[in-house]
C-alpha cells in the first residue's frame, strides 16, 4: 500500500517496521521477488529433471490498475535489484494490472467454474466456492474434487457446455477486491478473437479488506487502550502478527445471516504483558470497556457477537459500493450485462450481498469458483498474449512545457516572453495523451525535439500529468511534474546544421514506453522515461 499512497516515491522510499524500525521498501520488495524466483526455479527444474535456468522464463508482475506509473516502475527496478530479471533485456518481465488479468480469465469461464448470484443462493447468504453451478453437473462436480487432489488444471472442454453468454460488443465490469486496493474495469468483448477494448479508465481505491483490521484494531484500542496496543506491536512483535491471523481467519467466517459467536483466540503474551502494563486482568478490561458486544470465554478468547464482525465490515464495503454506484452512473458505463467480482476478498458473502443489493437485478454478478486465484491464472493467460487488450483508457493526462508563438487575445500577457524581437508564449502545455482517451496497444505520440547546442550531449524534456482531461499551461494547479523524458544523443553528431530527434511514445500498453530517433541520420537514439527519480 505504501506504493499506492506515498506521493513522492522514489527508489529510497521506506517502510516501517512494527518494531519502529525503518527499511529501504525496494530492499523488502527485491527479497520477496528473488524468494519467490528460487521457488519457482526450484519447483521447474524438480519438473523437468535438470537445471532450468531463469533465461527462458518469462515473468509477469500483477499489479493494481490504479496504479500510477512511479508505483509499477518501481516494481521493475526491484524486479531489476532481485535479479528476476536484467537491466539489459527489459521485456523478460511484463507489469500486469490485476482486473485486467482477471478480465481475460473471466470470458474464458466455462459454465461450471463459476457461481451466478442471480440464479443461485444458499446457505449463509453466499456460496461455498466448492459448490456447483449448472444443471445438474455432477460428473464435473467429481472431475473438481479429483483435480484438486491430483492437483492437475482443470481442461477447459473437458465437460459442461461452452459459456457462450459473452456476445460481440457485450460490455462488463470487473471488480477486483484484494487485501490493499479495490480495483474497477470497464470492458467490452470484440469477437471473433474476443479481443478487449477498455470503455472507461481504471478506478478504485484503498477499499481492500485491510480496512476490516484496522478496525479491528481500532475496536482493540477501545477496549485496551490505544497506549498499550501501540507498545505491544512494539514489543511484541511477532504476536501481534498472530493475533491478527487469528482474526483473519474469524473475518472469513462472517457472513450476513450467521447467529453463533466469532471466537477469537488471544495470543499468551498478550494476555501477559497487559497484566504486566495496565495491573489488571483482560477480563477485567473486558468488562469496564463498555463494549457489549465483545465478551470473554473462559478459555482465553474474545468472544464477539456476528453484529460485531459485521460492523467492522461496514465502512470497506460501504466505500466499495459507494464507488460502484458512481461508477454506474457515468455514461460509458451503460448497458453492463455482467459485473465480475475476483480477488480473495470477493469470497466474502457480505461483500457479495452487499454487490447484490446495489445492483438490483441491473447486472448479473458472476463469481469465479477459484476466485482468490482468479488473476494469477489471468496474468498467466496475459503473460502469453499481452496483445489481448487492444485498447486502454489513459488514467492521466500527460504532455511537456513548450513555447509557443504569442497571440494576442489568445494568451495572457503574464506569459508573454520577447527574444531576439520575436514575441513566445511560456508554459503552454503540449498534451501528448488526455485523461480517460481511447489509445490502442502499439499507437504512437510523435514529436521532435532539437538540442540547445549542437555539442549537447543530452535531452533533458520534464514530463507533466493532470487529472484533468484539458489543460492550458503547465503552471495550472491541477498540473503536477511527473517525470523526465531523457534523450541520449551522444555520438550522434551529423554536420546537418539543425539535428532533429524524433521522438515515439507509447501510452496504449500497461507501461508507458519512448523511443527515438535521429532524422538526419536514421540513427537509433536511447530514450527512457523515468518516473521515479525526478
């Protein structure tokens, strides 16, 4: 999350520890990408009997839609750092956004691998993602159970018909609820290929089922003092961490129509150590909080009435549905037949109740059988074809600071600038790509920039975004500097009296990308865009 929150990231942002202590976020990130590297490596040369080396993989990175770009480059340079891959052969790995890679799994579903809200509701409100859907497919209910044990994939056409729900210029949106982020995408189907075209910018937010803990925490707090619970993560770390496992796995017991208490286990030290800091017992604490809804049980537990988990669901999913109904009402979001709810949260049957109450019936909600792991399979579907998605929204409005000729009554004197008896307009902004346009994968923004000096050695352009989809000039306070476009023209020295490079940027694909080339020469020039370290 702190990617997605910290508004100035670079390479030396850090985290923080629970013991206070403070680490470099790419050191955390590289360790935990070169681990799953070794597994992976691991389990592949146990597959194939001998060495299998990392060359001849080709790995994908899953992250939120909402990312911006410092966020997902960051991700690439701890890829770099965990040598999952090299500096040198960049498309070794491809970012993939999460609803998107859920999106391309979701309209290859077979009938049986998934739950439709609509026709189907059973105990507690939700499903048990085991079930099955379909008219009286038992035979693929035992091929699921068998697979599971053999661990084998599930072959698409092995049984049960083809889902042929999705028709050419059907449009759905994915909902993908994770741990941190809740992301949004709108799609609409192009056949015969079933290519995708993105119909309105990723949306979202911090809506993931984090929020639960932290009220959790916050309700912990009420009832122990927020003094202690801030020096038992200090001093006791590790048991702060179980604490929380146990919640979680009490958090996905929750459901809209359970009646029997959520008994939550307290770790030992706990127990101990607030004996130690306040002089009197948990069960003490327990009952001078005022918290009626939260008991003691005599073997060591919190006791917490179904109301109680509910409500600490309430504000993550009230945000969820409140983005959703906005959502609904742009214009672009008309017509939707189907709404796709993925990500280990969307197990959760009062997140799917909740979904359900807003639609009313305006969409059908669709629920992969193995939801949680609905983008993995996704992003490996998209790791073979990262073609799959023809055309994307810009989340951002990008573009460059340039001068422009002065006119009058057009621009406004403060911008005005004379040099060498010719009248220019300063901080026009040059967009290269509007907010929430169509652009397609492949499709280039082209411009030429020509050196200061002939000697120069490098182009140094400032790259600027907005949120808003027309901007003027660069001095408007929607408009914030993103990033530098660096030219390396070195050693391409002509005798042409006006060098010009051309410049291509790509916005069409899940990085943005730059290329260029000197026009005098036809000489390829090295061109980056850097989004961190500015």
């Amino acid at each position: 999350m702190k990617l997605h929150t910290t508004a100035n990231l670079s390479i030396d942002t850090d985290l923080h520890a629970a013991n206070g202590k403070r680490v470099k976020a790419l050191d955390i990130f590289a360790y935990a990408l070169a681990f799953f590297k070794e597994q992976a490596l691991k389990e592949l040369s146990d597959q194939t009997g001998g060495e299998f080396d990392n060359s001849n993989v080709r790995w994908v990175i899953t992250v939120p839609a909402i990312w911006k770009m410092p966020a997902k480059q960051f991700m690439r340079e701890a890829a770099y750092k965990s040598g999952l891959v090299s500096r040198e052969n960049p498309e070794q790995l491809i970012i993939a956004l999460e609803p998107e890679a859920a999106s391309i799994y979701c309209r290859k579903l077979r009938l049986h691998q998934m739950v439709d809200l609509g026709t189907k509701t059973t105990q507690n409100g939700g499903f048990s993602p085991t079930e099955n859907v379909g008219s009286g497919m038992t035979q693929a209910k035992e091929h699921v159970r068998r697979n599971r044990q053999s661990r084998t994939f599930l072959v698409e056409n092995v049984i049960g018909e083809l889902w042929s729900e999705l028709e050419e210029g059907d449009r759905y949106v994915v909902v993908d609820c994770g741990g941190g982020t809740v992301d949004l995408t709108v799609h609409q189907i192009r056949l015969p290929e079933g290519h995708l075209k993105e119909l309105y910018k990723a949306s979202g937010g911090p809506y993931g089922s984090i929020g639960i803990d932290y009220e959790f925490e916050k309700l912990l707090c009420k009832i122990f003092g927020q003094d202690f619970i801030d020096q038992f993560k200090i001093k006791r770390p590790a048991a702060w961490v179980d604490l929380m496992i146990a919640f979680e796995s009490r958090k996905r017991a929750a459901a809209p129509d359970r009646t029997n208490p959520l008994n939550i286990n307290l770790p030992f030290s706990f127990i101990d150590y607030y004996k130690k800091f306040r002089g009197h017992s948990v069960e003490h604490a327990l009952r001078k909080s005022n918290v009626d809804f939260v008991k003691w049980s005599s073997q060591g537990m919190l006791r917490m009435n179904p109301d109680a988990m509910n409500s600490l669901f309430k504000p993550t999913i009230d945000h969820i549905i409140q983005h959703l109904i906005e959502l609904f009402e742009k214009p672009e979001v008309s017509d939707i037949k189907f709404l796709f709810l993925v990500g280990g949260f969307a197990e959760s049957p009062l997140l799917q109740q909740a979904v359900q109450n807003m639609l009313q019936g305006r969409s059908r909600i669709i629920i992969p059988h193995d939801v949680g792991l609905t983008i993995l399979k996704g992003a490996v579907l998209f790791g073979l074809d990262p073609s799959v998605i023809k055309v994307r929204r810009s989340p951002l409005t990008y573009g460059v600071g340039v001068l422009n000729r002065f006119v009058e009554g057009k621009h406004p004197p403060e911008k005005l600038l004379v040099k060498d008896g010719t009248r220019w307009c300063t901080d026009v902004f040059d967009t290269f790509i509007a907010a929430d346009q169509s652009v397609a994968l492949g499709e280039s923004v082209k411009r030429s920039y020509t050196p200061a000096k002939p000697s120069q050695q490098v182009i140094i352009i400032h790259v600027y975004c907005s949120e808003r989809e027309s901007v003027s000039f660069i001095s408007e306070s929607s408009v914030k500097k993103c990033g530098t476009l660096r030219l390396d023209v070195s050693g391409t020295e002509s005798s042409a009296p006006r060098r010009e490079i051309q410049t291509l940027m790509q916005f069409g694909d899940t990085e943005i990308r730059a290329m260029a080339v000197d026009v005098s020469t036809g000489r390829t020039v090295k061109a980056s865009i850097d989004f961190l370290s500015h």
